[in-house]
C-alpha cells in the first residue's frame, strides 16, 4: 500500500510527467532503513551510469578497509655520503599515494635540505614512483578532457592535485593578455596567443595529449582575469622536475636529472636510501571529505590504486576494484552483475543500480563506520549540493553524480527518528542537467511530505 499510494503522490506532482524524460532512462529505490520495507521502486534493478555517486562505494571501501585514521607517506631520502656540504649521491622522492601533497608540503623537504647545509647534489633526483603500478588513467575516461583539472593523471607522488594554475589577465585592447602558471615552472611550456577586447571573455585553453604545452587562445575582455587549471602530464615528473628547480632557487646546486626508480620499492626500500625526513597525509577521514564534498577524482582514483597497494602489494586500478567488490559482496551484491573501472565514477563503463547503491547504503548504516560515512556527505548548502535542496523540509545527505546525459544522487534522508536510504539515477536525456536536479529534487520532496502527512496520521490514530 505505501508503494502504490506514493506512486500516485509522485503522478499526481508530476515529478517524472515531463516531456523531457521521454526517451530517458531512470532509476529510483527508496528504502525505509529501520525496517527494511520498500517506499518506493522504479527500475531500481536496471543498471546506469553512476558518475560520481560511485564515489559513495570508493568512500566507503576506504573507511571499512583502512580506517578513518590511516594516512599516506611521502618519504625524502639520500643515497650517498655528505662531505664538506656536498651530496656525493641522490636525492631520493620515496612517493606513498597521498593525492593530498601540497606545496607547502614540498617545501617542508626543502627545508629540510637546507638544514642539512647541502650546497650542491652530484647525483640526480630520482622519483620511487613504485607505490602504483605505471598505468595513470582508468579505462572508459574521455580522451578530450584528459587536461581538465577533474581528470588529471594518477600517480603515487602528486603535488598540487597534479595542476597546474594558469592565470590570463587582460592588458591594453587588441594587445595580448599577460598569462602565467603556478608554481613557476618549466615543466609546462604556454604558447599565448589570446587578446584583450573590449567584449565578453572568449578563452580557449588546452594542453595537448602527448605533451606538458598549454595553448592559451581567443579573447578575455578588458580589466578581466581568469584562473584556469589545468591538469599536467606524467604527474611524478612534474613533482620531480619542480623540486629540483626549487633547489636551484635556493641556490642549490643539482648536477644531475631527473630519474624515475622502477621495481616496487616502496615495499622494499633500498637499504643505501638514508630516510631524513616524511610528510604524512592528513586522516584519511579529512581526504574523503574534500574527496566527496567537492567531488575530487584524482582523491578517488588514488584511494583505489592504495587499497590494492595496501592489501595486495599491488597498486593497479584492478587490485583496487577488487576490494571495491569485496565489500559489495559484503553489502549483498551479486558482482557479476556490476561493472566497475574506476573509483571516480569520470568512466563511462561504470555500472551500478540504484538498488545496489541502496543495499551499500543499508550496510554501511548498520556498520561501525556509519557516523564517518555519514558525515562525508554533502548536506543542502555545502559542496555540490551548495545551491540545491535550499527549501528542502528534512535532513538530508546525499552524494551528486553528473557527467553528459547523466545525473545521479544518493544518500540519506531523515524524518524524526527515521532514516532512509535513496538512489535516483538518470542516464541519456537530452536536456540541460538543471531539469534533471529540479526533478530529482521534486522526487525527495513528494516522497518525504508523504511520509511526514503518514506519520502524523499514524500517530493521530495511536492517540485515539
């Protein structure tokens, strides 16, 4: 009975009675979580394209498999003996996964050179890139938006979410723009070909797939700038090249290049390395977060290649989806029935039903990292549900999904001591994205003014 009547609230509000949807594919499952009775059911078993509500099982994973407290390991180490302030050997960068590595961080190895009183280095800085397996892009990830800052490459040793800043500031009309980069490096060559007019900003901005050279094209309009980033090939060597640079503009000598170790030695470390000095990532439980609030790839895809590295020496994106299935299986997911290639959800190859979603979400409610998971998610105001759910009537946790011809969200909401998990997913519509959340919004509001109006109708019977 509530299944059908809410199917009549849903008609008569017209949520999915829209011309819009009518060659789209939906999926929705709403399920009560303290008593296991279903809401609400449409296509929940049908599979669809997740986009970043995968997020939710990548989450998850990390949380259930590595704890709200683990924390990733970056490592400066020497090879080599220091006589008379001069490094007779290399500088060594020991990578450990943390997506999160900053600049700040890297400065902190700087410093800490410094203190050692080097002046010069006769070897070369040698990146141990060996925490992850070579491959740096998951399978189903669109060639054209490989330089996008939500897609760059995924290396155990990152620095600044492996982007780099390209900020475009308008001069005098018809003369071209000033464009710069940060961090200051000549790891990336700007070719600048954009103007000053007088008009709207125009910016065509890109770098080219085989190579760190970013064009920068078209018009920006007068006493305008923009800062674009953009995402830099081969992220080790770009951590590798500007620290060396930063040596140098420390006036420190490098004598030799940049080199990059294979052969698992993060596992294994080198016995003639000498460890001076560490820079621990903060609590996985801030990383995931960021991870699920801003909705940041790289943080995703890095997490799956560490739970493969953690629990079978092995950082592929296939050891790493394996334990992404181990707790499916564990939330009473059938496997074969879900296709999986990423932990981001950027990949078009990515398969999930609602109803799966829901079962995650049923079982990370009665698990202990339930209050952690929770809180990772986005309520109305915060993250990508900023500008969403504004009059929403109940408590609301919910994870967005959006890439072309797809929309999803999924999470919790609560009325009183009740709590319910949701998945709505939308594949191949044709409309601007901006209906599909204004529907996906008139969904939860039909759904949770039913429940409240029953709810009060319950306890109005109880009284009497």
């Amino acid at each position: 009975m509530i299944l059908l009547y809410i199917f009549t609230i849903l008609s008569l509000n017209n949520p999915l009675d829209q011309p819009e949807l009518k060659s789209a594919h939906y999926g929705i499952y709403i399920l009560n979580l303290e008593n296991d009775s279903v809401i609400y059911g449409y296509n929940s078993n049908k599979l669809f394209m997740p986009a970043s509500n995968l997020k939710l099982l990548t989450s998850a994973a990390g949380l259930y498999f590595l704890g709200s407290d683990y924390q990733f390991k970056t490592r400066l180490a020497i090879k080599g003996k220091i006589i008379n302030n001069k490094l007779y050997g290399d500088i060594v960068i020991i990578g450990g996964g943390d997506a999160d590595f900053s600049l700040d961080n890297l400065e902190q190895f700087i410093t800490t050179i410094k203190r050692m009183k080097i002046k010069d280095i006769s070897g070369d800085i040698v990146i141990v890139d060996d925490c992850f397996t070579p491959e740096r892009l998951p399978i189903g990830w669109a060639w054209h938006y490989l330089d996008a800052r939500y897609a760059p490459e995924i290396s155990s040793i990152c620095l600044n979410r492996n982007v780099v800043n390209v900020t475009i500031k308008a001069t005098t009309l018809n003369n071209y723009a000033r464009v710069t980069i940060t961090p200051e490096t000549k790891y990336v060559k700007l070719i600048n070909r954009i103007k000053t007019a007088a008009g709207k900003d125009s910016v065509i901005i890109y770098r080219k797939p085989e190579a760190n050279i970013i064009f920068v094209d078209g018009l920006i309009g007068r006493g305008h700038q923009r800062n674009i980033d953009i995402a830099v090939k081969d992220p080790a060597m770009f951590f590798g090249t500007y620290f060396k640079e930063r040596l140098i503009r420390e006036k420190i000598k490098v004598e030799g290049q940049i080199m990059r170790k294979d052969g698992y030695s993060y596992f294994n470390i080198d016995t003639t390395y000498q460890i001076i000095d560490s820079v621990l990532s903060q609590p996985l439980i801030e990383i995931l977060h960021k991870m699920d609030t801003e909705s940041v790839n790289l943080y995703a895809e890095a997490l799956v290649k560490s739970l493969g590295a953690v629990y079978y020496q092995n950082g592929s994106f296939e050891s790493g989806l394996k334990m992404l299935k181990n707790l499916l299986v564990r939330c009473g997911v059938d496997t074969a029935n879900v296709s999986l290639w990423d932990g981001s959800g950027l990949s078009r190859h990515n398969l999930l039903s609602p109803y799966q979603l829901v079962l995650l979400l049923r079982y990370i409610y009665h698990s202990r990292i339930f209050d952690d998971f929770y809180n990772l998610l986005p309520q109305p105001g915060e993250g990508t549900l900023e500008y969403r759910f504004k009059n929403f009537s109940g408590s609301l946790r919910a994870k967005t999904g959006t890439l072309y011809a797809v929309s999803a969200l999924s999470g919790y909401f609560k009325i009183d001591t009740t709590r319910y998990g949701f998945s709505i997913i939308f594949n191949h519509f044709t409309c601007p994205n901006k209906v599909i959340r204004q529907i996906e919004q008139k969904i939860l509001s039909a759904v949770v003014n039913y429940l409240k109006k029953k709810k009060k109708n319950d306890k109005a019977r109880a009284f009497k």
